[in-house]
C-alpha cells in the first residue's frame, strides 16, 4: 500500500515501551504512526491535523473540545490502547468520531500485580530489602500475617476481578465480592457494598470509573471498614478519596494502602520527578507512610500486555474503517 493511501495515527503519550510494542505489531509498516511525547488536551489537539485516527492512553483529556476540534481536523476515530474509558466524554464522541478501546491485554498482569503489591505490604519486603542493602539484617518492626484464612472483598468481578479471586483461593483467603452485575454459575458469595466494608480484612479494586463508583471508598465508607483493613487498588484512582484515605491512615483506622493509581495521577504519574519540588501534598503525604506502598500505574506493564494492547488496538483500527464498526467500540 502506498504511503499516501495509508491510514494515519497521531499517538499522544508515547513512551519508548509503547514505540517498541507498537512497532513490532506493525512490522509490516500496514498503517503510519507519528509518536507524540506530549499528552492529548486542548492545547495539543492542534497536533492530530491530518491524521485519520489519535491513539490515546489514561491520563489523556479526551472531553468534548478536545472531540470537537478532532472532528474538526477530520479524525475519524479514537482509539484508546487501554481498557477504561472514564477519560473520554463518550457522549459527546456519539455520532461524531469512533471510540475503541483494548477491553482485556492482560488480566493476569494486573491481578498479579495486585497480590504483588499487597504481599509486599502486609509481610515489609519492600522495608526488608532496603535494610539488607544497609547490611541491617534485624526483624525489628517487620511482623506480618497470615493471607490464610483471611477475608477478602473483591469489588468488580470482571476478568481481572475474577483472576485475583483464583490468586487469593490459592492463599487460602475467604472470598466475598460485589459487582453491580453479578456473575452467573460461581461459587463464591456475593454481598452488598456494606457488607464488605464490614467484613473484609482486605479489599481490592478492580471496577471501572463511573458517576457512580466515584470515591465510592470516603470518610462514611473508611468508618464503615474493619480496623486495620488493608486497601487494594490498582484499577482507577479516583474510585477512593485520597484526602479521606489520608486521614484513615493517620487515626490508624486503615492498616495499610496499597495503591497503583491515585486520583490526581495525571501530571505526575509515567513521568520522573525526582529532580523537581513536588508539589501535591496529598500524594507526598501518602508516600511518605510507612504503611503505604504506591506504583505509578504499572500494574499494567508486562511483556504479554503490550503485545496484545498493540495488536488489539491495531486490530481494532483496521476492523473499523474497513466495516464502519468494531466489535470494542464503546457506545453511550
């Protein structure tokens, strides 16, 4: 195919993973990516002139300027290499220009990822590591517990949700979920919001950001848990109250947060800032707790995800100019 005949996509918030992965899935050079270091918001929607499709991740504003004026330079289509779409005003995009997005590359990365984070929390390996590098082998401070026999409430049971459930029964741990829609034909149980808040001694994440879910874990919900709960969330950030989740930390109300998203992660997270003044206390303030461990949304970022975030994104572009539709395209 001709250079000029072939589809054109402007990526927004490249980084050197996502050239690698998207180069090798478009190895045979089927459509033209031009890879932007910036992020996609109204002062650089000016750079997706003359594209046919912007390819865009989660900290990308996607509102309805930013639609207006895509469909204004003629993109015909936004596809998102990720799985939520909360960063995208879908009802503006209707009738205007496509969404897509990447519905599952990897649950096992992220529901490893998750288990990862929490072990490392609740048994202070990450403590443990930074002491023997000091040659300090003492145990002082390092107790931990028992996953055993513990209760855990795993809120959205989607593939990912599913996955941590099947990692969490190999610890031995008792399962009780939520899930606005409940599935069918398994055999753990499923509870009211309340009764999690109630009876987990931990609780992780793994539902989409709605109006509805939107700090569905506040100063009401944080009073509602177990003393000393341990808190999981490597879904989206804005699904717990950073501010509320600081003060359950600091009246010893939440034992231990482990967090791979943060609500106001936009500016901050995928990027180094180690050599500038920081400036969101919230998150400073949560970092520097011992009880804290917080990734900067990598829960996502393994070999086998990018490739099928790469190839299904692709796909997904290629299935929607050449039948006007794809089978991950998001509607209202």
């Amino acid at each position: 195919m001709a250079d000029n005949t072939k589809l054109k996509i402007a990526f927004f918030d490249a980084k050197d993973y996502d050239i690698s992965s998207f180069d090798a899935a478009n190895e045979a050079g089927d459509v033209k990516i031009k890879y932007f270091e910036t992020k996609l918001d109204e002062d650089t929607v000016k750079l997706a002139k003359g594209y046919d499709v912007v390819c865009v991740f989660v900290n990308d504003t996607v509102n309805e300027k930013v639609i207006n004026a895509l469909v204004k330079k003629g993109v015909k289509l936004i596809a998102l290499r990720c799985a939520g779409f909360n960063n995208v005003d879908v009802k503006a995009a209707q009738g205007k220009i496509g969404v897509v997005r990447v519905p599952a590359y990897s649950p096992y990365a992220v529901a490893e990822h998750a288990m990862a984070l929490l072990l490392t929390s609740i048994r202070r390996i990450h403590k443990s590591y930074i002491r023997t590098k000091d040659f300090n082998f003492s145990l002082n401070g390092l107790m931990g517990f028992d996953l055993h026999g513990k209760t855990v409430g795993v809120v959205g049971t989607g593939k990912i949700g599913r996955v941590f459930i099947d990692i969490c029964r190999g610890f031995g741990m008792n399962v009780i979920a939520y899930d606005k829609f409940p599935a069918k034909d398994v055999d753990y149980e499923y509870v009211d919001l309340k009764e999690i808040w109630k009876r987990s001694d931990i609780i992780s994440f793994h539902c989409p950001l709605t109006e509805e879910t939107y700090h569905m874990v506040d100063e009401k919900s944080i009073k509602k848990m177990k003393k000393g709960v341990v808190l999981v969330n490597t879904s989206r950030g804005a699904l717990i109250d950073a501010d509320a989740l600081l003060d359950g930390i600091r009246n010893r109300h939440v034992g231990a947060a482990c967090l791979d998203v943060y609500e106001e992660e936009a500016d901050v997270f995928f990027e180094d800032r180690s050599g500038h003044i920081f400036e969101d206390d919230t998150l400073a303030r949560l970092i520097s707790m011992p009880n804290v461990i917080v990734t900067s949304h990598q829960a996502f970022l393994t070999q086998e995800a990018l490739t099928n975030i790469a190839s299904t994104t692709l796909g997904n572009i290629s299935e929607y100019f050449n039948t006007g539709k794809c089978a991950n395209e998001v509607t209202v």
